[in-house]
C-alpha cells in the first residue's frame, strides 16, 4: 500500500465514496489511466525501471473489488462485459490476493496460446449480445 494520499489512499477513498460494492457502472475514475507507451532511442538506466513488450491490444486498467471487475479502456469505457474469460481470472487473482486490486496491462487475444493481431481482438470490443460474446470468448480468449 502506498503512503497517505499515494495511489492506493485515493483509490480506496474513491470506492468507499463512489463506489458501493453493488455498483458495477463505474464512469469515471480520474486517478487511474492507462500507461501508453512512450518512443524511445535506448532504454533507461537503473533498477528502478521496468518493462513490458509492445503487444498489440487494447490497453486498459482492471479494478477488483469484492463487489465488481471493472476493465476501463483509456477512453474510460468500461470492457469487462465483452471480456468474461478476463473477469473470471481476475475474480480468482483477487480472491487469491484477499484484497483489491489496480492492475494495469495490455488485454490481448491469444490463438494456440500465443498472442496474435489486433484484429483478431478488434471484433470483441464493441459485442454485446451475450451468446455471441459467450462464443468469442472460447473461440479467441483475452488475456
């Protein structure tokens, strides 16, 4: 947990306060963005610095509560119900955790367990029928 009035302070003043854990439409949540890759010549120095591969998804930022899993776009729309497969797993990692959780990641589609083109994702974004999100998330599952 970070210091009074660091990341984890406003997120848990902000879901005690706006929040109720029956609430699942959560539409606006200031503090969490999305990371977005940055262009660089070289890497950084230092250990303090991490790094992930460029994968070609839908950046966005999961939040686990006992009560809802939110999975906000950098637009602050709100994926989860096209993504089951991904509420699923985070349900458990938070079960496992035993506390909330802010998780920010790239939402992907993976085919024989390795990840493929955007394309392959872009059709499940905007799905909202529940047989056929049911189909697309075992037919081409998200992680």
């Amino acid at each position: 947990m970070a210091q009074e009035g660091g990341l984890w302070t406003k997120w848990s003043k902000w879901r005690s306060v706006r929040c109720p854990a029956s609430r699942t439409d959560v539409a606006a949540a200031p503090e969490f963005r999305p990371m977005l890759a940055t262009l660089a010549r070289a890497l950084p120095a230092g250990g303090e610095w991490t790094f992930e591969p460029k994968y070609d998804g839908i950046r966005a930022i999961a939040i686990v509560t006992a009560g809802a899993v939110l999975l906000l776009t950098r637009n602050g729309n709100d994926k989860a119900p096209q993504f089951p497969e991904l509420v699923k797993a985070l349900r458990e990692l938070r079960e496992r955790h035993g506390a909330d959780l802010v998780l920010d990641g790239e939402i992907v589609a993976l085919r024989a367990g390795l990840v493929v083109r955007f394309e392959a994702l872009a059709g499940r974004m905007h799905t909202e029928n529940p047989r056929a999100v049911a189909r697309l998330s075992r037919e081409q599952p998200a992680a």
